[in-house]
C-alpha cells in the first residue's frame, strides 16, 4: 500500500475557523475610527452590512482570494458613496434611497441581477426627482448678496442626469475650471472651440444618459480634447496624423458623435470586462509602464475591448497609442473636476456588469470571453516604439 500526502486544502473545519476569525475581526474593527477618517457618518443599518464586507474581505484575505478582496473594497467603497450621496437629500429621499440601497445589497448579495436592476431603477427615479424639484425651485430671497464670482457651472448640482453630469460650462465662465479650459483652448493648432460647441457636448452626453442610464462626464471629453491638443477628437481615419494614428476631423458633428461611440462602448466595455482588466494591471505593476489599479483612463488609453452599438460588435483598439495618455487625461480631468477622477472611476467601476451585458444584448451583441495580458507595445508621443513600455491589451 502506497503513502498517499495527507492534504490540508479547504477542510470544513478550516472554513468554519476562517469564517469565525473573519467574524471576530469585522466585529471588533473600529468603525467609529473609520467614519472619522472617512468624514462620514454610518447610520446603524449601513454598519451592519459594512461589518459584513470587511467580514467577506478578511475570509477572502485568508484564502489568498483577491478578486474576492477586490469585490468586498468595492461593495464597501460603493455604500460610502451612497452615504455620501444620500446626506445631500431631503429626509424623504433618504429614508427612500436606504431602502432601494438595501434592497440592491441584499440582492447582490443572493445574486438576484432581476431585484438589482429594479432596484437601480428605483434609485434613478428618485435623482430624477430630486432634479426636477431643484431645477423649479426658485433660490430663496433670503440667500446674501455677495460680490464674489460664484462656481456654480462646475457644481455637480442634482439635475435629472445625475452627479456626473454638471451644469453646463460656460466658454467665458469666471470658476477655475472654466477659465482654465478656456485658457487651454487657445493653444488649439486645427479647430477653434465656442459656447455651441459646448452645449453640443453637454447634450450628447445627456442623451446617452436618458437612454442607457450611463453618465459619461462631459468634463472628461473636454480633457480628452485638451489632451489631443488640435481642438479635435481626432476621430477621423482619412485625415491621418504625423505619428499615423486617427486625425481632425473638421466636421465637428461627426467628431462628437464618434468620439462619444468610442468613449461610450470602452465604457462599457470597462463595466463588463474592468475586474478581470484590473487584476491584469496589479500584477504587472513591476513593468515599465504598467502602474496603478487599472482605473477606466488606463482601459480607454490601451487596446482594450469596444462595445461598438452602431456596427453591433465588439472590436479592440486604443484611444491612443501613447502609452501614457490615460495618465495625462485623468490629471486633466482633475482639474475641470476638482479632482473626481478616481471617484468617477468608483460609479463606472461600480455599475453592475449585468448592466452592460444587458445593453449589449437588446442590441444584438455577444460580449465575448476576453484574455487581458501585459504586451510590450506602448508608443511615445511621436508614435515610436523605442520607449519598449508595457500597456494591457485584451483580446479574444
């Protein structure tokens, strides 16, 4: 008879230890510290559940599963958001929002996608009518007179399109953020930029908004532009640039409408593929080239999946080839934002993946199985590749 290795894998009994532990520390982990740190209050049934997250983060710690830690962080991360942005309401909003919350919890939790969807829905229409009731509100006599400029094109004020979706900018605007697109714009070398142009980004982004429920920020295109720096989207594939990549494309109406297509279908794609992309980027951050988390700037930059709703396929390309072009555009956007990239980052990151799965499937789109891996193939500026950097790349 031969010697068989005893095996010391995931026993009951360890599981049972692991779980105890888990429940032990999450218990006795100071969340009154935390709420300091966090400048936020946690009302006695958000305590609950983030007991239960750092619990499922301190199982998933000790059996050395990090998409499980990952998906724990980011459930924590999504209900401080939601505090957040529930301590802005009225309390009959509050008391609604906390229950829609808790119902989109639980059904995450017994991964019931049909009550999350609902439950999402709900929580929409709620914003929606927080907006309407602000945008017919009148501002009261009674508010000072001052003679400051005021900032209130870049406040995220709570119209029917959401958070992410601000007031619009003014060209000849007097906040910070204004007046440094408009300083930038200047430097333009191809297309000249004014108010219409403005308002037609700002609308664009609202109707993709009102029809898939997905905010993409309009200050984000706005540093896209500032990045390409020609006052163009540098969408078009006749008009080639220097480094051989997309150019200006003069017609502003298709510039628009094709960037959006792209910026829109990355998106989606970063919704339905972000977690597998992420855990790529973590473990390739000894790579020249290669940092961070792996944030929705990263996925737009490399060649990564296009959810393409106007040819109905999902194709694989970067925004562009510059390796760090992400990096830049998320610091621009930081700067028309007042440094909410990595909290746009969260609500993308966060939106169900059921979410895309279900846009991409009411027209007509099979989201395929993708395989992210760490390639050699950044370019500089100038297109060239002698800089030999990494990017992650997904393909089929």
């Amino acid at each position: 008879m031969k010697w068989k290795e005893p095996s010391f894998g995931a026993t009951p009994m360890l599981k049972a230890l692991t779980t105890a532990n888990a429940h032990r520390k999450a218990k006795a982990f100071d969340l009154a510290a935390e709420q300091k740190k966090q400048k936020l209050n946690y009302p006695d049934w958000a305590q609950t559940w983030m007991r239960k997250y750092k619990e499922d983060w301190y199982i998933a710690q000790a059996n050395g599963d990090e998409a499980g830690m990952r998906k724990a962080q980011k459930l924590a991360e999504g209900l401080r958001s939601k505090l957040r942005e529930m301590a802005t309401m009225p309390k009959w909003a509050q008391e609604q929002m906390q229950k829609e919350t808790v119902r989109w919890m639980i059904a995450e939790a017994s991964g019931n996608i049909k009550q999350k969807l609902a439950a999402e829905e709900a929580g929409r229409a709620i914003r929606e009518k927080l907006g309407l009731i602000n945008t017919s509100t009148k501002v009261p006599l009674e508010e000072p007179v001052t003679n400051e400029p005021k900032d209130e094109p870049t406040k995220n004020v709570k119209t029917p399109a959401g958070k992410w979706i601000p007031a619009e900018f003014q060209y000849n605007g007097s906040s910070e953020a204004e007046k440094y697109f408009k300083k930038q714009s200047k430097k333009f070398i191809k297309q000249k930029w004014n108010q219409e142009k403005i308002h037609n980004l700002w609308e664009a982004t609202k109707s993709i908004e009102k029809t898939y429920h997905i905010q993409i920020d309009p200050r984000l295109l706005l540093a896209i532009i500032i990045q390409e720096g020609t006052g163009s989207f540098d969408t078009s594939s006749t008009n080639r640039a220097a480094d051989g990549q997309h150019g200006v494309e003069t017609n502003y109406a298709k510039d628009l409408v094709k960037a959006h297509n792209l910026i829109f279908g990355k998106m989606l794609g970063y919704i339905y593929y972000g977690e597998e992309f992420r855990q790529v980027v973590i473990k390739n951050n000894n790579l020249k080239g290669i940092k961070g988390k792996g944030d929705i700037y990263q996925y737009c930059n490399w060649k990564t999946p296009i959810v393409r709703m106007n040819s109905k396929r999902v194709d694989y390309g970067p925004y562009a080839g510059h390796g760090t072009w992400g990096r830049d555009v998320k610091s621009i956007y930081d700067k028309l934002s007042n440094k909410e990239s990595d909290n746009y980052d969260l609500y993308l990151s966060s939106i169900s993946k059921s979410t895309a799965q279900n846009i991409a499937s009411s027209e007509g789109i099979k989201l395929p199985v993708i395989t992210f891996k760490a390639l050699q193939n950044a370019q500089d500026s100038h297109g060239s590749y002698k800089i030999k950097e990494w990017t992650v790349t997904g393909e089929r």
